[in-house]
C-alpha cells in the first residue's frame, strides 16, 4: 500500500488539511494511501527523500506568520523530492482546556511556534500573564494538556479537542480571520502538466555580491515570466549568504522557463528545480 506522512499526531491541522485534500484530488480515491503521522517536518521529508513513504504533506507558508522555514530548509537539503500538489486549507486556531475557567487562570499556553506567532494579538490581551511553551504541533499541545489536570491551555484545532476530550475555551482566536496555510505534497517524480494553470518552484543560490539579485531577476523579466513568491533563507553554509524560494507561472517544460534554465546554466547560477505542479483550486486560494 502506498503511504503518505504529515506533522501529527492526530488532531494537528496537518491531518485536518490532509483528509480535505484527498477528498479534492479523485486521483487519490481509487486506492486511498495510508496516513502516516511524523513528528516533525524534518524526519517526515527525509523519510520521502528515502522512500520510507511514498509522498510528504507539508506546509509551506502562511497567510499570516510567512514561510515555514523549516519546511524550506529541509527541502532545499533533498536530493530525490518534487512539489506534485499545493494545497490552500483556512486555519481557525482555537484556545482549548481541560475544563471550564477564566482566561485569568490560565498559567501556561502550549502550542506550536507558528500556531502561538498567528494568535499574537490575542495571547498579549488577553493572557499576557501566561507562559508560552512551544511543542512540535497544535496536536502534541492539545495531547499535553489532556492527561495533566493543570491550568494549562492549547492553541489547536475544533479536532483536537474533539480527539482528546479537551473544552473549546473560545474559538477563532487568530489575529487575522482569514488565516490560511499553503500546503505542498511532494513526491518523487515530477507531476504532468495539468493543462491548465501551473507553476514552478526552483531554488536559487545567488552570490554574496553587489547586483547578483538584481541580474537574476532580470533574467525573468527579459522572458516575461511571473513571479508569483521570491523569498530568502540563510543558506547555512556561511554568513551572509541566502537561497532564494522561486514560484513562477508556467510548467518547467514549457519554451521560456527552459531558456531561463538555460541562461542560468551559462551563466552558473545554481537553480534546483523544485516541481511543476497546478495551481491550487480558485475557490481555495486566498493569497
């Protein structure tokens, strides 16, 4: 049986996301693969660069908190990966307890890291007082405060309460209503054209000097190929040195995109092609 991973455990919005995207993709009906929980994004992705799961449901930004770095800096470390799928799931983060009580009586938050940056506003007006504790997912948090009967709270899903017997405190608590996540699936072939609208993912290493951006840049715009997302991330190798995340319109086959892999060839600018994929469905796409 094929499987495919996502950020659990049960109750996260990794499989809240992942069951919804089943259900929008018919080519994953047929034979529906198994659902294989990770704890973290890290060890999910490497597992899929080593074929220990077939694909990696992963999320890539948000709507409110930007990139997810990790997610970023883990696929730009894999050999053998390709985004096939993207992925727009609305996210409603609700504060979650063990019971019934007073916003003054909570002491600590648990969450994950984006979860607790989406919520900002809130936690600093109405929990100023508690401590933020960070856990690998909004799940893990919830299955935290579950089995400790403390004043403790979880910022999670309507799921995870649901899953862990957990009080639904106040819902919709993010700072921004329409809070959105981009999740990408990844494989290890390339998807096909979809005939339709696609995109393309590449990764960017420019060199530490003056102009080298600007160059790059230009070579898209001599083609009059979009950019729909260019975002940077420390390279890890030395200071002062970035990767550049790459989404462009158009499949990578297509006349301007392989000229562009041309030029850049020619004029040895690393560029690591990470898929060509359909855009996400119109009625999920809020960016």
């Amino acid at each position: 049986m094929r499987k495919m991973g996502y950020l659990g455990p049960k109750g996260s919005f990794s499989e809240e996301a992942i069951h919804l995207f089943l259900a929008t993709y018919p080519e994953f009906n047929e034979i529906p693969p198994a659902l294989i929980p990770f704890p973290t994004i890290p060890r999910l992705l490497l597992a899929c660069n080593d074929q220990a799961v077939d694909w990696a449901f992963v999320p890539l930004e948000n709507s409110t908190e930007g990139q997810v770095g990790v997610t970023m800096d883990t696929l730009s470390q894999t050999e053998q990966l390709f985004i096939t799928h993207e992925f727009v799931h609305l996210i409603d983060q609700c504060l979650l307890t063990h019971e019934p009580m007073p916003l003054g009586q909570i002491e600590r938050v648990y969450s994950h890291e984006q979860a607790l940056g989406q919520c900002r506003d809130f936690l600093d007006k109405h929990l100023p007082h508690a401590e933020q504790l960070i856990c690998l997912s909004t799940a893990e948090a919830a299955h935290k405060i579950s089995s400790i009967r403390e004043n403790w709270a979880a910022i999670g899903s309507r799921r995870a309460a649901h899953l862990y017997n957990l009080h639904l405190l106040q819902e919709r608590i993010q700072d921004i209503t329409l809070n959105a996540t981009r999740f990408v699936l990844v494989g290890h072939s390339l998807a096909e054209m979809s005939g339709g609208d696609d995109k393309t993912s590449l990764l960017i290493i420019a060199e530490n000097t003056p102009g080298s951006l600007y160059r790059i840049l230009g070579e898209f715009s001599q083609r009059h190929i979009n950019l729909s997302r260019i975002e940077s991330r420390p390279s890890k190798r030395k200071l002062g040195e970035y990767v550049f995340f790459v989404d462009m319109d158009g499949y990578v086959f297509a006349p301007p995109i392989q000229d562009l892999l041309w030029a850049f060839k020619e004029k040895n600018i690393f560029a690591k092609l990470l898929g060509s994929y359909p855009k996400a469905l119109p009625d999920e796409t809020i960016f």
